[in-house]
C-alpha cells in the first residue's frame, strides 16, 4: 500500500500518571507520517536523554516510549513528545506526578489493568522452547502470574521462566516443550485498581522422523471419465492406527450422497459417485495420530464422457422398389449400440427391420424397399 508524504499525527498519546515514589513509570506514543517521523522526550521543556533511571526507545518504528525508574518526587512535571519530519512537526504532553512515599494516591486517577496484547495460541515443535508474550498497563503497575490449567506455575523454575521485559511487556518461556505442557495457559494482571485476565493455549507437536507417525506420502494424479466412480485410494502407515480426514482444494470432506468415506485396514479410500467436471481439484489426505501428521495429495482431473456421434454415409443409397436396402453407421467404439429412426419415431426390428452389427458397423437391414422408407433421418 503506498503512504502519501505528509507531516506527523499521533495515533496515540501518553496517559497522565500519578504513582507512589519507588515505582516505575512507562510513557508511550505513536506517531504516523511520510516521512517516519524522528522521536524526542522533553520535562518541562529539557530533552532527555537516556541515562541512569531514564531509558528512551531506540528511533525505530511508529512507536517510542520514555521509562524512568526507581521514581522520585522531582521527577514530576510535564513530559513532551515531539514528532518531526520534512513535512512538519507535532507535539503532545503529559503530568505526571509523583507522590512521596506513605502518600495516598488519589483513587479517581487510578487505571485498572488492560491487557493491550494478548499471549497468541500456538503449536510448537517438541523439544524446543514456547514463548508466551504480552502487554499490560495501568495504574499502578499490575504485577502478573501466570497459570496452567488454572494452578499456578509458581515453584516450577526448572520448566517456567516468567519475565518482565519493562514498557510493560512480560513474557513466560516454557523450556523443553513436551506432551504433558498442552494445555490452557492464562496469565491475570493485578493491581489496586483492579484486575485483568486473558489465556491461550499451547499445543505441542513430534515433529516428523518419528517411526510410528503417520507416514508421508507423495502427490501422485488421477484422471477420471465424467459420470464415472472415482475412488481415491491411499495406504497409510501408523501406530496408533491414524484419525483421516479427507479435504478438496482445503475444505474439509463430509460424508454425503456423492462422496463415501472408506476405511479398509490400513487402506484409506474416498469414493466420488457420478464425477462431474466441478469435482476437479487438489484432494488431501490427513493423517493424525498421538506421533504427528502425515499428509498425501491427489490431483484429481475429469475427462468428458465421449458422445457417440455416428458416421454418416457420404453417398445416396438408391435401390429398386421390393429389393433389400442396407443403411450403415460406423460408431467409435464396437460397444455402443445404436437406435434407428425415422420421421422422429424409433424403429423396433421386425419382419421388415432387422439390425445388424459388423466390427464398429451398425447396419439397418430394410427388406424390400418401398418408396415410404425414403429419407431416413
């Protein structure tokens, strides 16, 4: 997407603050422009610079926040940001103040926890790392704990690392992902002002190489006549015997009036009745068991149904009144049959009609001609 040039906005400003000495204190604002504006912190008017409590966000991305922490009373008083580019310059402002410890915070400025990112669900890879991450603010600083399955992780160190990573971001590490860390994971941020909860959860996966998952097979294609029966066969190796599911172009197969669904030992078939030209496509074949997945596709292609178009004779057939007349057809396959007419009617053989065959011929036999057996259609 193309941004046009323009001078700086924000898209989000710093919130007031007012927090106990010996806390800490996150200011953050994003700010849009075309240029990518460059970022300062002003108090009262002074630049800041990162040093000793104060740690500014390096000049990167939309985003930049100023921490400053172990706060002290002196550290209240307006804070500034300023956006520039070529384009122009922006600005915004904030209190903050700082109360002196045993002070009371007045309640009305207080902010209950928000969740502003949320731990994403996830599938891992067994044996490797799982890293959950979020984002909370308020007033005053929440503090977290995180939960499996609603007990929490606390006093398992050896498997859990919980983090705090500043600008209120934490995270938690689970170490060496096996089958027994699948599960809800939440985390609840708390604080004087209130309290705030969100969850995912973790799924781990063996990853392929085990001798007992699914095994993999390759693509292989398949063409079918349309009207015909089709049937997707495929043998599939596993202990425990896999689940299989059945997928055309990525949507899932249920079993219904055209497509049957057939399970014969190891061998995995999908039956499609009266293939039609819509059933083309890329099938799917997914095999899950507790050791991982196994996958196989068919390339499925429709060939129309041949018509049976016969072959006319270029020539005038001319024969005598009362003598035999013979009409021939060539047909394009010697197992089609043919059906005579004339005027529209069909014509049944009897006494005076007879059919005959001879190879890939179909011959009309009219015993003794008369002139209403002219122009047979």
């Amino acid at each position: 997407m193309e941004t046009s040039m323009g001078a700086p906005t924000f898209l989000s400003r710093p919130e007031p603050h007012n927090i106990p000495e010996g806390d800490t204190i996150v200011l953050s604002c994003t700010a849009d422009g075309m240029p990518m504006p460059s970022m300062r912190w002003l108090k009262d008017g002074k630049e800041l610079n990162s040093h000793d409590r104060f740690e500014i966000s390096p000049a990167k991305g939309p985003t930049h926040w100023i921490t400053v922490k172990n706060v002290r009373p002196e550290d209240s008083g307006k804070y500034s940001c300023i956006a520039e580019n070529s384009k122009g310059t922006a600005w915004c402002a904030v209190n903050v103040k700082i109360s002196p410890e045993g002070s009371d915070i007045p309640q009305q400025i207080m902010s209950a926890p928000m969740f502003t990112a949320k731990p994403k669900s996830c599938r891992v890879a067994a044996t490797t790392d799982c890293l959950l991450r979020c984002a909370v603010r308020g007033v005053p600083q929440p503090r977290l704990t995180w939960y499996k399955n609603g007990a929490s992780i606390e006093g398992h160190s050896g498997k859990y690392l919980a983090d705090s990573k500043g600008h209120g971001i934490h995270t938690l590490k689970i170490l060496d992902v096996d089958r027994q860390d699948a599960g809800a994971y939440s985390v609840i941020a708390e604080s004087a002002a209130g309290e705030a909860s969100c969850s995912c959860t973790v799924e781990p996966v063996v990853s392929f190489g085990n001798p007992n998952e699914p095994q993999k097979i390759a693509k292989k294609s398949v063409c079918v006549t349309a009207g015909k029966t089709a049937r997707l066969t495929l043998e599939v190796n596993g202990s425990p015997l896999p689940e299989v599911t059945w997928y055309k172009n990525g949507k899932k197969i249920y079993q219904g009036k055209r497509f049957a669904i057939i399970e014969q030992g190891n061998n995995f078939s999908l039956k499609i009745l009266r293939i039609c030209k819509e059933d083309e496509g890329i099938y799917e074949c997914c095999a899950i068991n507790k050791a991982g997945i196994g996958r196989a596709v068919v390339d499925l292609t429709v060939k129309e149904q041949e018509v049976f178009r016969p072959v006319k004779s270029s020539r005038l057939v001319v024969v005598d009144e009362g003598k035999d007349a013979f009409l021939a057809v060539d047909v394009v396959d010697a197992k089609f049959e043919v059906i005579w007419s004339k005027d529209g009617k069909d014509m049944e053989q009897d006494g005076r009609f007879k059919l005959m065959k001879a190879g890939n011929k179909r011959i009309l036999k009219l015993v003794k001609a008369t002139k209403s057996d002219q122009e047979w259609l």
